[in-house]
C-alpha cells in the first residue's frame, strides 16, 4: 500500500517506520509550544496525507511522552479519514503537574494505518443473547 505525504511546511519531517516490525510511524511537531498542566494544544506536523482505499490514520500517543511527562493524545485515538486532505494536527493534553515544552522536530505521536470495514444498518427489535448481555463498566470485576 501507498501512503502519499505532502508537506506544506519546509520544517515538516515525513514520518517513517524506526523499526521494520513497528506498527506505527512517529508524527513530528513543527514548532514550539508550552503547554501548561492541564491544558491541551493543537500541535502542527506540517504534513497532509492521502490514505490508501479503505483505510483510516489512527493518532496514538508516544508511550514515552505518557510515561515521563504525563503528555498523551486528548481524542485517542484521533481518527483521519480517508478523504480528509488538510493538515495534521496532534491535539496533546498535559496532565502533569509541571509545564511541558513541545519542541520543533520532536516526536510527539504514532500514526497507525488501519484497515475499515464499513456495515449495513438494520433496524431491529431485539438483538441476540449472549452470556454477558447488558452487564458493562465494571460488571465482570476487578
């Protein structure tokens, strides 16, 4: 599959695969922002992309910015459609306790392609029943 990159900024940085069995390649921000504890900023990759048929980019965090810094994705994970061509925005939430400085050309989320399947729907009056039924948010234990 192609995965076609456009970068709309000269400081973008086409993101790649590090290792050849990851799963995900690292997005990179293109400029500097403090974000305080507790807050959220759009941060910019300079970059739009054209997805392949039937697929979807999936925005994770980095486990290493979650670990150290307590920096995540606030919408994970975010969803870019296939048809969307703007550019790629990383919303990062700080839930530290300290600020947390977002450098140009650091690496500040993974992008996952994902296959799509897409459904029928069908309205019905029952749905079948299983052992689980509506049981959720905790019912099984802890």
């Amino acid at each position: 599959m192609l995965l076609k990159i456009i970068k709309l900024n000269p400081k973008a940085i086409t993101p790649n695969y590090e290792h050849d069995n990851d799963s995900g390649m690292d997005l990179i921000s293109i400029e500097t922002i403090e974000i305080p504890p507790g807050e959220s900023q759009l941060i910019k990759t300079g970059i739009s992309i054209e997805l392949p048929p039937n697929t979807e980019a999936q925005i994770r965090p980095r486990s290493g910015l979650a670990l150290k810094h307590q920096i995540t994705v606030l919408n994970t994970p975010g969803t870019i459609d296939e048809g969307y061509r703007g550019e790629i925005g990383v919303i990062l939430i700080n839930h530290g306790k300290t600020a947390f400085r977002v450098t140009q050309g650091m690496r500040i989320a993974q992008m996952v392609i994902a296959p799509i399947i897409r459904v029928e729907i069908e309205e019905v009056e029952s749905l079948s029943e299983t052992i689980r039924g509506k049981g959720g948010f905790g019912s099984t234990g802890v």
